[in-house]
C-alpha cells in the first residue's frame, strides 16, 4: 500500500470553470480524478501548478 502524507489542497468549493478548473483548489479536474492514486511527489507537483494557475487568475 502506498503511504502519502499531503493532504488535498480541496476548499470545499468544487466547482468547474470552464476551462474545468476548479475554483475553489485550482487543480484541473483531472488532477482532481487522479489525486487519491498519486503519490506525494505527483501531489506536489499538482499543488504547484495549482498554485500557478492561482497566482494568474489574482
């Protein structure tokens, strides 16, 4: 079983632009499909094209 410990960057909003883009977590909605199988580095790197995506749209 893999181990992980990065929580999911989820706000709790979970709700699609239209670019399926969450407004809530900025993660796209197929990094929200894929979150629970990845592991912690594939979770940081979602987190910080997330954080990117959120940064632009400030």
């Amino acid at each position: 079983m893999m181990e992980v410990s990065i929580a999911t960057p989820c706000t709790g909003v979970c709700t699609l632009n239209k670019e399926k883009i969450c407004i809530g977590c900025f993660r796209t909605n197929t990094e929200i499909a894929q979150w629970r199988a990845s592991n912690d580095d594939v979770r940081r790197e979602i987190i910080v094209r997330a954080n990117e995506r959120k940064a632009a749209n400030q």
